[in-house]
C-alpha cells in the first residue's frame, strides 16, 4: 500500500496539543541522543545540571549550561516514529534548535570503527518521514549547524579520527541491511546506515526548525564479515568528541544569527 501525503490539518495537532496543557520546552536548545553513554557525557559536560520534565516520549532530560548558554541533553527512544514525535512535540513547545548525536554503520572503507559521519543527505527506507514529504524529497540538515558542527570537530577531534560528511540511509529493518543494498547504496555515495536521521532532518525541515546530526562509526558492513565495535574505546572517544562539538555548536552565538 502506498503512504497517503496528508493536505489536510491533522486531527492531533502538536501545537494545539501542547497548547491545551499549557507546557513550554524548558530550553531553546537541545542535544538530541540515544545511547547511555552519550546522554551521560552530555549531562557531564553540562554546568547547573537539574533534571527537567518535557512533554514528550524520552528517557530522560535535562538542562544545563555550557559555555553559559542554556542547552538541554535528552535522550530519546530509538527508531524514527518514536524520535520524530519527541522531536515534534518539543518543537510545538518551543525548542528550535538541535543536533542529534548517534551511532552508524560504516557502507564504505573511507570509514572505520570510531570515526565521524556528518549527513548531509539521506536516503529514506523509514517510514514516518513519507508523512512529511513526498518521495522525491530529499532530506538535507541546517547548513548552518552542519558548518558550525564541523567546526567544532575539526578543533577537538583526536589523530587518527576521521570526519567525512555524505549521504546516509535510514531503516526500519535493522536485521534486512542485506549485502545487495549495501553495496548498491555504497555505490551511491551512502556511506552510513542508522535508524533515525532522515526522519528527524525531514520534520525540522517541515517545520521550519534547525537541525543537524552527527554519527560515530560503530560497526562496519562493507567487508566479507560484519565488524562491529560497539564496546570499544576508539568508539567512546569519538563519542565524547562528538558531544561536545554538538553542545560547543549549540553555545555558539553564530547558532541563532
């Protein structure tokens, strides 16, 4: 069955949801994650730490400064339906910016185990964003964030680190990543999969919030076996510089210029 684009007005409205139980985002600005350990890092980073409550499906949230500007850390569920209604509601509250921090998978050898992928833009084999746009379009992150993210990690990334900005595929089927599509979107210039970008770069592009992703290697599909390196140390180091280029991009005054 082909996904029916929507022209009417939603029956549930986030903004008349949210208006309706008179809740407001407690910051403008959001790190968006969705492991432990880069949720932990960011909550780390952050100075005047207090939990805070958001009016969506997350597992936890806080706020904080960093450089003195006041940024929240959250971490949400994974999978792209579950992350764009968080991100949709936090919007219709009032956040407008945000850089997502997450894990890919390599597709192609420029990439290892503990690098950094910047999308720039995406394939969709999700299913939430076709509610969005149609299949034609192609999602794209905040020029903006995207040059003041790579910023950021060309001045704290480590040797031996390698940041490469390209396209990304996002799926639903974590366990049908076959080697045919692999290759073929390898082919294309895809050079990580993960389950989330494409989705979240299409509802703030939707409406009309930044947006920005940022992705360490953790596990490679481009060779004869799957190599994966989700406990490594290479990984945790990628990660910690991760989220502090994502929290150093969201201080920066340049951010809301």
């Amino acid at each position: 069955m082909t996904i029916i684009l929507g022209r009417e007005k939603p029956v549930i409205d986030p903004f008349d949801l949210v208006a309706s139980r008179g809740v407001s985002a407690p910051c403008r600005r959001f790190m968006l994650t969705f492991m432990d350990y880069t949720y932990r890092v960011g909550r780390r980073l952050l100075e005047n730490v207090e939990k805070v409550s958001v009016y969506a499906p997350v597992r936890g949230a806080v706020k904080g400064r960093f450089r003195g500007v006041e940024v929240c850390v959250v971490k949400l569920y994974f999978g792209a339906a579950a992350s764009a209604m968080a991100l949709e509601l936090l919007i219709a509250a009032g956040a407008r910016e945000f850089v997502v921090v997450g894990e890919a998978g390599a597709l192609h050898p420029s990439l290892r185990i503990g690098d950094i992928l910047i999308p720039t833009w995406g394939v969709r084999e999700e299913g939430t964003s076709y509610h969005y746009a149609p299949p034609s379009y192609t999602p794209r992150p905040d020029p903006k964030l995207v040059e003041l993210l790579e910023e950021e990690l060309e001045r704290i990334r480590r040797r031996g680190i390698r940041i490469v900005k390209g396209g990304v595929w996002t799926t639903d089927a974590v366990f049908r990543e076959t080697r045919d599509k692999v290759e073929r979107f390898s082919g294309m210039g895809v050079l990580g999969v993960e389950m989330e970008a494409t989705a979240l770069m299409t509802v703030a592009h939707y409406r009309g919030a930044m947006l920005t992703v940022v992705l360490s290697i953790s596990d490679e599909l481009y060779g004869d076996e799957w190599r994966e390196g989700f406990r490594s140390r290479k990984l945790r180091r990628t990660e910690r510089i991760c989220v502090e280029a994502a929290l150093s991009a969201l201080a920066s005054r340049r951010c809301v210029e």
